[in-house]
C-alpha cells in the first residue's frame, strides 16, 4: 500500500469528532502531498455507522489528504466495520486498517509499532466514555433498544484485558521516539477537566492504571502525545495533550531535544496547572531565540447536536 505523494513530515492533532472543518484546515495550511495528519483517537469518520459517516468519508477521500487514526472512544473500531481491509502500509512501515472507497483514511493498530520518517512510534487506542450511561439513558428516552441498536456508545471502546496483556509483553524494555495514545496513564490526568456532573467513582480507569504500569516498563526519546480530554498542554517534560493545535513530529522532537540540552519552552505553550513541578524544572533554563510557528483550530463538540433519528445503525 502506497501514497502517490512523497510524505516528509506527520502533523499531529486532538479529537476532531468527524468535524470536515478541522480536515480543510489542515488541507489548507499543509502541502498534502508531503505532510499527513495523525489524529489522536476521536476522529469521528466511523460514529453514526450510516450514510452520516459515508458522506464525510466521501468529502475527506475528495479533499486528497492522507490521514492516520489513532483509535478513540467515541467510535466504532474499525476491524468492525463491514467493508474493512487490512494491508502493509509503506509509508508508515506497518499494517493499517482502511476501506476500499476511502483508501485515505487508514487507521493505525492498538499496539503497532510504525515508522514515521524515521520516528519509531507505539500507538495505544481507545479509552472509558465518562458518558457512557448518559448516552445510553439519552438513547432509551428516544425509543431506542441499546441491546440492538446504534446508542453512541461503543461496547468495545477500551482495550480488552487480554490485549493489554499482549501489548505489555510486545513492547517490555523497548525504546521508541514517541507514544500516540487516546487516553493517557492515570497519574497524568487532567483533574481540573473532569466534569463536575460525572461521578468519578463510576469511571472504569483501569486503562489509565494499567498505562501507568506500561509507562514505567518502556522509554520514549522525545513526547508521549495523546488527546481525549480536550485541551492543548505540556503535560509533563515529554508529555503533550493535544486538542486544537497542529504540530509536526519534528517540531515536537526539537522541543525536546532542546528541553534536554537545557532550553525553555516556546512562550505559547500550555502548562499543565495539576502538575506543582513546573517551578523547578523551569529555573535557570535558557531561552532560545523564538522562531516557531503554530496555528490551531476552534472546536467544541456539542452532543445536543447528535441526531438520533439518523438513518439508526444496528449491532451485527
């Protein structure tokens, strides 16, 4: 499988939730035919399962974009869907998931490893809907049976306990460039973004427990990166949340590398406010001459706009 392009950098990105907007974005700042776009799970392309999905497939595939998945929670995964192939891809020197009338749209394997232009990458997909019983409850008041029936929640979100398993025995003692997850490790999440209406009792966290123990048994050279919980922020030293912004695997790889040879962030970027290590880690760091460029996208997703009635897709 191949790209009629030659691919020289990955740009990465947060939840777009099948929004066409944040896509012509990218298509409009970005020569497609050198750069492609990862998304950190949440991509949307596969969440009504119906002509909804078809069409913005449809509209992506026309736009001549390539364009890699990272699994999410708020949709279907895609060894699922009906019309679904499987084949070695050259441009990221591992097997992806896409479909035939949409060979642009590949989506990337919970627990591959890929090549991106010479960044090793371990990609980690899928994560707990905090709104799970609220979709549900939504979707019965509407006359809707979840035991048969499209709800917006997706029984298979998180990975499966045997394929964590799988996963931590792949990958023990290995080293990559970057980490491309969905969710995060526990210790590293945002508490100040949880909703105050979600009773955190009832959350399943333990992807997030078991990426914590993952975390401690692998090694990355420059940034874990993931999305999920809406926001754009230095988590950590070599730890990005992504929702909005753009950035490529090369300007986040210097970032780095510039951190590790005692450089200050870029003025723009976000501290994580739940982390009180900041302080420390900043002091006596020297300050690089400042000559990045980045733009990001407005987004929200407002689930009142989610149209049960819509061509209604059932389980098989």
């Amino acid at each position: 499988m191949k790209w009629n392009g030659n691919i020289k950098h990955f740009i990465i990105t947060g939840d777009v939730h099948g929004n066409l907007k944040d896509i012509n974005l990218f298509c409009d700042n970005y020569d497609v035919k050198e750069n492609a776009l990862i998304i950190l799970g949440d991509a949307g392309f596969n969440f009504y399962l119906n002509k909804t999905d078809r069409k913005l497939k449809e509209n992506i595939q026309s736009l001549g974009c390539l364009i890699y998945c990272v699994r999410g929670n708020h949709e279907e995964r895609p060894e699922n869907l009906e019309l679904i192939l499987e084949d070695y891809d050259d441009t990221v020197d591992g097997y992806v998931w896409y479909e035939k009338y949409y060979p642009n749209i590949r989506y990337l394997k919970d627990g591959g490893i890929y090549n991106f232009n010479g960044y090793t990458a371990l990609v980690i997909g899928g994560a707990y809907s905090v709104d799970k019983y609220y979709r549900l409850d939504r979707a019965v008041a509407n006359g809707i049976d979840p035991k048969t029936q499209w709800t917006g929640w997706f029984k298979d979100e998180q990975l499966t306990e045997d394929e964590m398993i799988q996963i931590q025995m792949d990958v023990h003692d290995m080293n990559f460039d970057f980490i491309l997850s969905h969710t995060c490790p526990y210790s590293w999440q945002p508490f100040d973004l949880f909703l105050s209406n979600v009773d955190q009792s009832s959350v399943d966290n333990s992807m997030e427990r078991w990426m914590d123990t993952l975390k401690e048994e692998i090694s990355w050279n420059y940034a874990w990166l993931f999305g999920h919980f809406h926001d754009d922020r230095i988590v950590r030293p070599h730890v990005e949340m992504y929702m909005n912004y753009f950035s490529s695997l090369d300007e986040i790889a210097k970032r780095w590398k510039e951190w590790d040879d005692g450089y200050k962030l870029d003025w723009y970027l976000k501290l994580d406010p739940c982390w009180p290590d900041w302080a420390d880690k900043l002091k006596k760091r020297k300050v690089k001459e400042d000559n990045s460029m980045f733009f990001h996208r407005d987004h929200e997703v407002d689930d009142d706009e989610i149209d049960y009635n819509d061509e209604k897709a059932e389980w098989d």
